[in-house]
C-alpha cells in the first residue's frame, strides 16, 4: 500500500515539476509519448500522471501485491525516485543560472 501511495506522489509531484521545467523552456519532455500527450494538452498529461497509480491503488484492493507485481511496483518506485532526483538537479541548475 505504501509503494502505491508513493506512485500517487510521485506521479503528482513528477508531472508539476515537469510542467514547471517545461514552461520556464528549462527542460524537454524526454519521452516522446508524453511529449506528444502535453503538445495536445497539459490536462491530458495531469491525468494520466494521476489516473494510472490510482488505477494501481485500486488494483492493490482487489489482489495483493505478491510476486512479480510486487517486483514490478518497486521496480516503478525505483524509477520514479531516479526521475525525481534528476527533477531536483535541474531545478538546482535552474536556480542558479537564473540568479
């Protein structure tokens, strides 16, 4: 449940930074499935961020994490933390080439 919940920040907090990054021209969206999401719509974007871990959190309900859905998951965590990491150095270098 708890890696659920973190997919659900993740995703929320992965898609305002990249709105952010993006808007300030600081970043391009590096997959081009969402590339091509946000060039239709920002709205679109959001709610895929936000609709497939609340589809997890669902599916969590209905069967419990075990075996390779649970790998899957902490494989996903993994991922998400690496792109919020590299979300955080580009807002460092964001910051200290605006100022």
């Amino acid at each position: 449940m708890k890696l659920c919940l973190f997919l659900l920040f993740a995703g929320a907090l992965d898609a305002v930074l990249t709105h952010f990054g993006i808007s300030s021209g600081f970043v391009e969206e590096g997959n081009p499935i969402m590339k091509h999401i946000i060039e239709k719509s920002w709205s679109y974007f959001y709610m895929i961020k936000i609709f497939l871990p609340l589809l997890l959190l669902g599916l969590f309900y209905l069967r419990p994490l075990k075996g390779w859905i649970r790998t899957l998951i902490v494989s996903t965590c993994v991922l998400y933390l690496t792109v919020l990491v590299y979300h955080m150095v580009w807002i460092i270098l964001y910051f200290n080439t605006s100022t």
